[in-house]
C-alpha cells in the first residue's frame, strides 16, 4: 500500500475531489491516477465518498484520504472505506485523536501560527494551511516557517496550477488543490480536460522544481 509520504514524494500534490453527485467519481480518480498525480483526497459530503476511496484505494501507486472528516465517527467509516489518511477543514482534536487511534495520518486545517503549534501538538502528521491564498500566498509560507520549521506545511485553497512551485519553494511539503485541478470533471465528466490540467500539473512542478 502505497503512504502518504510516498505519494507526496513522487509529487508534492494533494488533489481534493469535491462533487455533489458520485456519477463521475471513479473516473476522476482514475484519470488522476494515469496521469501522474499520486495523493488524492475525496471529501466526505461528497455523495458516494466511501464507496469511492473503497475502489480507489486498490490503485496502484497511489494514496487515498478522506477529506472534510469532522467528526470520530466519519474518522472510522473513512478508514474502513480504506483511506489511508485523514483530512480536516481546522483543529479537531477528537479527529486528530481517532487517526493516531487508528494508526493514520492526519492532517487539521489551520490558519495562524497558533492554530499551526496546536494541530502539531496534538499529534498532526503534516499541518494544512487553509484558507492559503487569504492568507498571503507562499510568503505566508515563508514567513511561518520561519520560527516553525520542524512542521510540515501543506498550503490549500486558492492555489492554481501556475502557483504550485512558488508554495514549494517557501518550504511547502506540498499543497492540496481542488478546483483549479479538477475543474468541472466530477459534474461533466470531461476527463480529457482533466488529463490535460494533471499533466500541465505535473509539467509545471518539474520544470519549475523547488529549492527544498
């Protein structure tokens, strides 16, 4: 089974699928997964979640989390599904508490340097950063790791693709992108258009690299 730290290793992406029917959820996944990207994420309200990161788990090379997990109960139903982490939108504790009971990663959402220390503290594996865009882009980044260096930050919400490299030079482990990654593809099912955004992705981090 591939990890998380695996997945992120071959390409420092999560990618956050979010839809409000399950039509073209495997698709998606498997569409990612062809093309490169090798953390995926599938959010919990997303109808037919489970059921999702049950079949795409059996992927090869690739890690499947559960995403917007708000509670211990969907901690445990995700996990059964087979998610191998845990995604959450700010600093649960009764989360953060149920994946290291489980024996996965988890990673809380935190927004300032003081919500960052607390996740780390309780137990976070990796730390997401988010809203990342309000709240300064890569210089913010930059500037938490400063006086934080030992957390691993994993910046998400409005980041494109083009934005990518600049979040991994200020020391981002990775980042988490939902829209600007998967456009419409869960509710039109293109996914050659998705194919096309993965691999402009994928070319965008090896051109651009990172400085760590």
């Amino acid at each position: 089974m591939t990890t998380l730290d695996d997945a992120l290793a071959a390409l420092p992406v999560i990618a956050i699928i979010r839809a409000a029917e399950a039509r073209h959820l495997d698709a998606a996944l498997e569409t990612l997964a062809g093309a490169g990207v090798r953390a995926m994420e599938v959010t919990m309200p997303t109808p037919g979640a489970e059921a999702a990161i049950r079949r795409a788990a059996g992927l090869p090379g690739v890690a499947v989390g559960a995403g917007t997990v708000l509670d211990a109960d969907s901690a445990r139903r995700a996990v059964d599904a087979g998610a191998g982490y845990l995604i959450t939108p700010a600093v649960l504790p009764e989360v953060i508490a149920e994946g290291r009971r489980l024996g996965v990663p988890v990673l809380p959402g935190a927004f300032t340097p003081t919500e960052i220390v607390q996740a780390w503290s309780q137990g976070a594996a990796l730390v997401k950063v988010f809203p990342a865009g309000a709240a300064g882009g890569p210089a913010y980044i930059k500037d938490v790791r400063a006086p934080l260096p030992h957390i691993p930050l994993v910046p998400t919400g409005g980041i494109g693709i083009d934005d990518v490299p600049a979040y991994l030079r200020a020391g981002a482990r990775a980042v988490g992108m939902g829209s600007p990654l998967l456009g419409d593809a869960c509710a039109d099912g293109d996914m050659a258009a998705l194919t096309s955004r993965a691999e402009r992705l994928i070319d965008v981090i090896t051109r651009n690299g990172s400085d760590g």
